[in-house]
C-alpha cells in the first residue's frame, strides 16, 4: 500500500542565527576556509539608526563607514566592502579606506544571483547560468573569467573548497546534476551526482573530504520526498561516495536538520505544523548518519541542535528544550549526561587554533560548556542576537538589558566589554577584514 505523500516545508527558516549568516548571508561571502590559528584583530559591522560603522572586537577603534545603510549579504576584503540591495541587479561596492568614496556598482550589466569571496578572488553566478571570477580588490578594467556556463539558476548556491568551484549545473540533456571544476576555470567538468544541492548550509567540508547533501528530486517542491542522499568524495577531485543510495532519507526529515563535524543529524518523523509552513520539533526522533550511511538514534525527541566536543561526545538540544552530553561507541549511543539548563534552544561550537569553545542558548541566556562539563552563564546573551566563529576571539552580541547595545564575551565567558555607545540594529558581518 501507498504511503500518503508528505507536504514539503514551504517556509525558509530566516531566523537571525548569525553563526551562520554571517560572512554567508543572503548571496554573498566568505568561503568555509579553515584557518590555523584565531585572528587576533578582527571587526564586527553593525547598523545603527541606518548607519553602517565597524568596531574593533578588542573596542580600540570604531568607524563610520556610510549612512542610510540598506545592504545585505555583506563581505569584506579589507579594501572594499561588497554587498547587494534587496531588488537590484549587481553586487555593490565601497572603499573601506577612503573616507569621501561613494557606494558604486560593482560589475555593472549584470543580474547577479549568488556571490563569494575566496582569496583573492570574487566569484559570482549569473542568471545567464555563469560563474566568473575576478580580482576582488582590482581598482579597474575588470577581467572576469569564465568558470563555468552551465550552472543551474534555480539552485544558485555553489561553495569554493579545495581549488574546487561546487555548483549545480545543467547536463546536455537538461538535466540536475550536481558538478566540480578548477577554480580557476581549467580543466574538465566533474560530473558527481544526479539532482541539485538545495542550499548552502547543505555543503559540509570536513578536513580533507567533502560531505555534499544531494535532493536527487530537486524539481518537487510540494512534497516530502525520499529523496536526499549523502556524497562523500575526496577534495582532490576523487571519485565521490553514495552513502545512503539505497536508503534515501525524506527531504522534511533532512531539512529539519543539520551538520556535526563528522555526522548529519536527521529527524525521522517529523511533521510540519497545522499550517503546513514549519516544523513541529515536537514530533519526530533525532537520528545521525555518518558518511558510510550507517545511522544511530541519539534521542527519543527530535533533536534541534548538536555539536561534536570530542571524538565520541557530543552535547544536543532537543525538541523539549533540554540539552545533553552524549558518548557512543560502535554505532550506538552509550550514556547521555543532562545538562542542567531548561528552555535550550541552540548549541554553537567554534574552533580558533586548537581550542574548542562551544556556547549553549536558552531563551534569555548563554552559558559556555567548560571542559569538567561544568557551565559559565553569559547573562543576556540570546540566540538570535549574537554571533560566535570559527577564528575569531570571542562571542558577540546586542545587550537588550543595556539599550541594545553591542558587547563581547571572551571565549570562556568571563571577561564583558562593551563596544559601542549607541543601540545597535543588528549586526550585519563579523570579520578578520
């Protein structure tokens, strides 16, 4: 008998979790390059009363940078800073440096859809399905080069690791597929797998491997469908891995998860809510599948956020706002330690060098996970209102019991320091630049 199709979640989930936002919001920013050691100057953007102004994280230099600020997907070289408007055709562009310089367009002509930078260079899709790249800071007579001419505008997402450009493209026969090339623009096309990646968040690097989350029924928005499977390949252009192609896990299920650093967690049988627009977290059981496409159940609820801590631990939020320190061994889980918070929301975990710093959030407050698994309360500090990253000191965030404005933790939550004198709108990016 046939099972009764699920309806596909048709709501995108725009919560302000800047750990991931930002550096990647909307089309534009950075790549998910590994650093090797935290950054020891660094910048957080903020908007106040539609002025843009930048502040040191150390609060020894803030700086007005323009007025009537409406940009979003904000990245920054340190030279220029790129951004696009909400129903504008281009990337814009502004001189960090000179203080008389005026916001221009930034490859004028063209429809750009999705933007990165990476390295040196800016890379940017077009709605004629082409990926060029140029010299980000180049001052004038622009050089684009061609990367590739068949990528798929209808999943505009690609990512930039390894020398390697990862996009959704178009085969001959018109076709989703899912595909590589030089960053450069060299070289052939790497044909890895049938269907489209969905979204950004659904491209995983993890150390020399990618993990590559594919909907091999891309064109179904309507339904839930068992439809994603998960690659692995090499980042040297190897053959690439189907883990769970015989086994393909529904796209709610999928959707309503995310990324550890070496498994994807998964919430089976999960639902959407009465209106058909959101995940009911209250239905479903939180499950992880590693790259070989072997599974284990981590809770009895659904699961909203996880992170690895150590080879065998990871510590999660459920779906009834508890949080746990897990440790499994041979597939299975084999004690959970709770934490003891109550309405956890979110689990964030940085590395900056070889230290791992990883924040718990309830709904007023964040505590930082010491390694005795005791906790450091950060009074204050919510969710959707702070930032933490990968190789960058410290923790960001607007104070709402302090007339919003901007403050920063050190990593271990002891240390306060206020960054700014004026309420802040939100933060817009967070960067070494």
């Amino acid at each position: 008998m046939m099972k009764a199709l699920e309806f596909f979640s048709r709501k995108m989930v725009l919560l302000v979790l800047l750990l991931v936002t930002i550096g990647t919001v909307g089309s534009g920013g950075l790549t998910q390059t590994a650093a090797t050691a935290a950054s020891a100057k660094a910048y957080v953007y903020y908007v106040s009363d539609q002025v843009l102004y930048r502040v040191a994280t150390d609060g020894s230099e803030t700086q007005k940078i323009t007025e009537n600020f409406a940009g979003n997907g904000l990245t920054s070289t340190g030279k220029y800073l790129y951004f696009y408007y909400e129903d504008a055709m281009g990337i814009q562009r502004l001189s960090l440096s000179d203080p008389e310089a005026l916001i221009t367009d930034y490859i004028v002509g063209r429809n750009i859809l999705y933007y990165l930078v990476d390295g040196p260079f800016l890379y940017f899709l077009d709605d004629t399905g082409s990926i060029y790249r140029t010299l980000a800071d180049a001052e004038d007579k622009l050089q684009l080069t061609l990367i590739a001419d068949n990528a798929d505008v209808n999943f505009k997402s690609f990512d930039i690791m390894g020398g390697r450009v990862y996009y959704n493209a178009l085969r001959d026969n018109g076709k989703n597929w899912v595909a590589s090339k030089p960053s450069d623009g060299n070289g052939v096309i790497q044909w890895i797998a049938s269907g489209a990646i969905p979204k950004s968040s659904f491209y995983h690097l993890n150390n020399t491997s990618l993990n590559l989350m594919i909907d091999t029924e891309p064109d179904e928005t309507e339904y839930s469908l068992n439809s994603m499977v998960l690659y692995t390949l090499p980042l040297n252009c190897g053959v690439p891995k189907a883990a769970n192609a015989n086994n393909p896990l529904p796209s709610n299920e999928v959707s309503s998860g995310t990324w550890s650093k070496n498994y994807f967690l998964f919430n089976k049988g999960i639902k959407l809510d009465a209106k058909g627009e959101d995940f009911n977290f209250n239905t479903g059981k939180g499950f992880l599948m590693d790259k070989n496409g072997k599974t284990l159940q981590l809770s009895q609820n659904a699961v909203v956020s996880v992170q690895e801590i150590a080879s065998n631990r990871l510590v999660y939020a459920d779906s009834k706002g508890k949080a746990y320190i897990s440790t499994f061994a041979n597939g299975k889980v084999t004690s959970s330690k709770p934490l003891p918070l109550t309405n956890v929301q979110d689990v964030r975990t940085v590395k900056n060098g070889t230290t791992l710093t990883t924040v718990l959030f309830t709904k007023s407050d964040a505590y930082v996970l010491n390694a005795n698994s005791t906790l450091t309360k950060m009074a204050g500090v919510e969710s959707d209102y702070s930032v933490i990253t990968d190789d960058i000191l410290g923790l960001y965030y607007i104070n709402g019991r302090d007339n919003n404005f901007l403050y920063g933790y050190s990593n271990d939550g002891t240390i306060k320091t206020k960054l700014s004198t004026r309420p802040v709108s939100y933060m817009a990016l967070i960067s070494n630049n």
